[in-house]
C-alpha cells in the first residue's frame, strides 16, 4: 500500500512540474501545425539569437574544457598551498546566484572601471558583447568540467602515467596516449553538461549582455523578449527548440554515462 | 656495475624513509630488495627508477650519473606491483608501447612484440584487453612490455605481491627461469624472504631505511649481520641468551654436555617435520626435528628433554637486555 502511495506522489510530482509545462509548450507549439514553428524559427530575430547562442556556448564550451583538465589535473596530481581554496572557488559558481555574477563582471569590465576603461581603450568592448557573454557563461559553467573529471582522475591514480614515463613518454605524450584516453568518457560527459548549461543560461547573460535585440540576444533571452511583446508563438517556437536541445543532450548524457562507469574498473 | 647508488637520504616531510642508503649491483645479477614494509625498499626502487628524486646522494646507471635524469631517459624497465596495465589499449598495443614512442618502424615493432609475447607466453592473447587477463597474466604482459625497450636494468617493485599464493610460486620460478634466458640486470623488492632467497642470487636488506647487509642468500642465511636479520630471514629460536634456527638444535632424552634441560609442552605434526614445543626454565622454545627422531625419542607433553646447538650451527649471542 505505502508502495503505491509511494509511487503516485512522484508521478504526480513528475507530472505537474516537469510534464504538464513541457508538454503543454510542446502541444502550443505545434497546435497550428509545424509551418508557424519553422516560421517562427526561421526569421532574423530568430536566426540570430540561435547564431549568438551557439557562438557564445562553443567558446564556453571550449574554455572549460581546457580550463577544467587543467584543474582537475592540478586537483588531483599535485600537491601546492591553496589546493583546497582552489577547490572551493572552482565549486563557487554553484552556490552563487547567475545574477550576481552578471553584476560582478560589470563592476569588473564596465566602461566606467578601470580594468574595463582599459580594455575600452584598446577596442575591445567586453558588457554588452560576446566577451562578456562568453565570460558570463563561463563562470556559471565552470565547475562541470572539472566536477565530472575529478573522480574518474582520482580512479585512475597516477602508476600508469609514471609506467608510461619509464617507458620514455615525455608528459605531452603521457598527457594524450594514457591520461586522456582513461578520462575520455568523463571528459565527454562533462563537455556535453557544460555545452547544456551554457545553452540554457539565462540570468548571468541576461545583465551582461544588455538584452540588445539582433546584438547580443541569445536563444534564452529571446523567448523572454518575445513573450513580454505578445508574441506567443515565437516564445513557443524558441522555447520548444531550447527543450529539444537539452532532451538531445540528456540522451547524450545518458549514452556516456555508463560507459564511464565500466572503464573505470 | 650496473647500478650505483652512493649515500642516497630521503624524507617524505619530516619522515626519513632512507637514510646513507649505498647499493651496487653488479652487471646480469638478480638482485632482491628485501625488508619489512615501511622499510624504505619500494622508494630505493624508485629512487633508481627516478620516480622519487633523492634529496642527497647520487645513483649512476651503466657509470652514467642519472641522479638529475627523468624517468623517460633512463632508459629502465619498471614492473608495478598493481600492473599499472594501460587499460584502454590491447596487450599487443601495451608491449608495443615503449617501441611506439620510439618511432620504430612498424614491422619491427610487430616482429619485437610477437617475439616478446612469446617469451612471456602471451602470444594468443595479444588482441585481448588487460581487464580480460588474470592477475598473473597482467603482470606477465607488464613484464614483456618493460622489455620491450631493451632496458639497461629491470626494475619489480613487489611484482607478485597482489597474485594469490600458487600463482606468485609458479611466476617466481618463472621469473628465475626468464632471468636466466634474457640476461638483463634485474632488481626487485619484496617482504617475502622465501621469494628472496628462492629467486635472488644477491640480496640486501633493508630495515628503517639503512642497509643491514648484503650478500648471496646463503651468507644472509648462514651468516646474519644481526639477530634482526637472523629473525627477518627464516624461523629462529633462542636458547640459553642465543638465537638459533630451531632445525640446528640437537635433542636427547640424556643429559649432554653443554644442553640444557627442557620440558615438553606441546608436539606439533606437520606432515614430514615436527614442532616440539618447549619451556626452558620459564622461557619458551621450539625445536623443529624429523618424525623418525621424534617417534624414537616418542615425545610426550610433560617430558624433560637436553637441548644444545648442533655441531657447526649458526647462532647470535644475544646481548642481555
């Protein structure tokens, strides 16, 4: 009996918060068929915000990436002072609030400060441009990458890299034949996480990017700018295409998940 | 000689794990690194390896200094004792590793390969992956792939000690029987004084990171620098202030000159030898002897037997604590 209790309230729970609003946006989406979707897709408003998304999220992607081996390579081969301060700044932009950050890159970057004016004065615009977008995205991405790593690193422990040392491997080498291959799925789990919450960022990119429509509007500010302008089944269109990306990704997910799981034993 | 290590300290933090440590092993020798654990013989290896860097002291490799040298020019064969199997490639491709980063030609890598993989009786397993290996098969290919790249000296750090008991006898002789084919200067460490002196024709012990001694196992039996070393490398029993080997004691029902008399707590069959228990005053003992000699003397708990060394037996006088 408590079973089944049990087993309603989280299918109700699943049902009206996550399948109720999905799907009610997915039915009003296509409710007049597919031409208005691809309509709304397909103008330049449209177009453009789909370009700047993805040009903002493939530098996030990138950035982390790099970023985010590194660290965890340091995290857990090395021994230095502030080991454990660098672990808790890598974990910050968890705990800290999208909005916030935003702030913090203007107080930063804005023309009106100094490290900003400089920039400025060199002619490169950081607010309310793709650096401050990517930087944005980047912030609130950062922990994925090195999040997802770190384990499978630890696993894994260092005797096959120093096993490749006497072997003559210098540490690119190591690097690329041992360590990255024995990472390869974690590292693919944690790009396709990051390139979905890069996609999906709203509040950070929100204040950084000035909301500049056919500038700097990416996918996610779109539908946010459409619907307060009454134009539902452009907000419907973007929203259900940002739904379809994060379902392909969660697949993706899904697809590296276990995989990881088996070569780390 | 093929490896030198000259006065070599090391300290992990304020821990000295070897202290003056200076070792030679000569050229094609066996040699066995054998101590307790913590005894600092793993980090010698690696020392020499130069996976640790000393913090004085020098280690020279076929008369070359290679104190300051990174692991990859050393050009030493390194056995783990985890197998350190490189997980995502194919045996084959883990023999062949060292060969590829040399850049040689592919058919000679194939031809070394195979060769080698013969050698450690891995031929038919080339295109498996190591997780479908057993323990002792990882460790073989771990081996092959080491040789691989003509090493100057092979290094085993506790190449057996994660292998279950019959398995770690058969690779042992095995390792003798490839030693004796391959020639290659070979240097391993072990807790196991039976594998030392089974395998090794030279061996240096090593306790609280200090040398104690070195010789051929027969010296380190017959001779031992210390009671420590006495006790480290086989059975040991002490009576009237000496240690002895409990099979270099003589028994008799009679008094003997120079025995002294004993009582008989406790006889213990194992099979062809016999472990007679006994109390010497109130010290305890134990005498190892034959089941032909004990059925003569047909010892009982409760009987006064004399003990003295047997003619020629090794014995430590042990200094009144």
């Amino acid at each position: 009996m408590a079973k089944h209790v049990l087993r309603l309230t989280a299918v109700a729970y699943i049902l009206f918060l996550l399948v109720l609003p999905v799907g009610l946006i997915i039915w009003r989406t296509f409710g007049d068929g597919l031409g208005p979707f691809v309509e709304a897709l397909t103008s330049p408003s449209a177009v453009h915000a789909f370009k700047v998304t993805i040009t903002v999220a493939a530098w996030a992607v990138v950035a982390n990436t790099v970023f985010g081996v590194g660290a965890a390579l340091l995290l857990v081969r090395h021994e230095f002072p502030g080991k454990r301060l660098l672990g808790a700044f890598i974990d910050l932009p968890m705990a800290v609030s999208p909005v916030v950050v935003g702030l913090a890159l203007i107080l930063v970057y804005g023309r009106f400060s100094p490290v900003g004016g400089l920039l400025e004065s060199w002619g490169v615009q950081v607010i309310f441009s793709t650096p401050g977008m990517v930087l944005a995205t980047v912030f609130v991405a950062l922990p994925l990458v090195v999040r997802a790593i770190v384990p499978v690193l630890e696993e894994l422990g260092d005797e096959q890299e120093q096993a490749a040392h006497t072997l003559g491997a210098n540490r690119l080498q190591t690097f690329a034949r041992i360590t990255l291959p024995g990472i390869r799925w974690a590292l693919g789990y944690g790009v396709v996480l990051c390139l979905a919450r890069s996609l999906g960022e709203y509040g950070a990119v929100a204040v950084v990017s000035g909301r500049l429509v056919d500038q700097t509007q990416t996918l996610t500010l779109f539908v946010e700018e459409r619907f307060q302008n009454f134009d539902q089944p452009a907000a419907f269109a973007a929203a259900t295409a940002l739904a379809l990306i994060a379902v392909v990704t969660l697949l993706l997910t899904k697809l590296l998940r276990p995989k990881d799981l088996s070569d780390g034993n | 000689m093929a490896i030198e290590v000259r006065d070599v300290n090391k300290s992990f933090g304020a821990t000295p794990v070897l202290r003056d440590v200076s070792v030679d092993v000569e050229s094609g020798s066996l040699t066995a690194l054998l101590g307790p654990s913590g005894g600092g013989k793993s980090t010698l290896l690696r020392v020499i390896a130069g996976l640790e860097r000393p913090d004085t002291g020098t280690v020279r490799i076929s008369g070359v200094d290679a104190t300051r040298l990174s692991p990859q020019r050393r050009n030493v064969g390194f056995v783990f004792q985890h197998y350190a199997a490189f997980k995502h490639l194919s045996v084959f491709r883990n023999v062949a590793f060292g060969l590829e980063i040399r850049k040689r030609p592919k058919d000679e890598i194939r031809k070394r390969v195979m060769e080698l993989l013969e050698l450690v009786h891995l031929e038919k397993l080339a295109d498996r992956y190591p997780s479908q290996l057993s323990g002792g098969q990882r460790q073989r290919m771990a081996l092959a792939r080491a040789l691989a790249v003509e090493p100057e000296v092979l290094l085993l750090d506790e190449p057996f000690g994660a292998l279950d008991a019959q398995v770690r006898k058969e690779l042992r002789a095995w390792l003798r029987r490839l030693h004796d084919e391959v020639h290659v200067t070979t240097v391993f460490v072990t807790h196991d004084q039976e594998e030392a002196i089974e395998v090794a024709d030279t061996i240096v012990v090593l306790a609280n990171g200090e040398v104690v001694q070195a010789g051929s196992p027969g010296e380190v039996y017959d001779n031992p620098a210390n009671p420590f070393v006495m006790r480290f490398l086989g059975p040991v029993t002490e009576i009237g202030g000496s240690l002895v080997r409990p099979h270099d004691i003589e028994i008799s029902s009679g008094p003997v000159e120079g025995g002294s008399p004993a009582v008989v707590s406790r006889v213990v069959r194992l099979g062809f030898e016999v472990r007679v228990e006994v109390k010497i005053g109130t010290e305890e003992a134990w005498v190892q002897v034959t089941r032909e000699q004990a059925d003569r003397l047909a010892l009982e708990p409760g009987d006064t037997v004399h003990l003295r060394p047997s003619p020629g037996a090794r014995s430590l006088v042990l200094s009144a604590v």
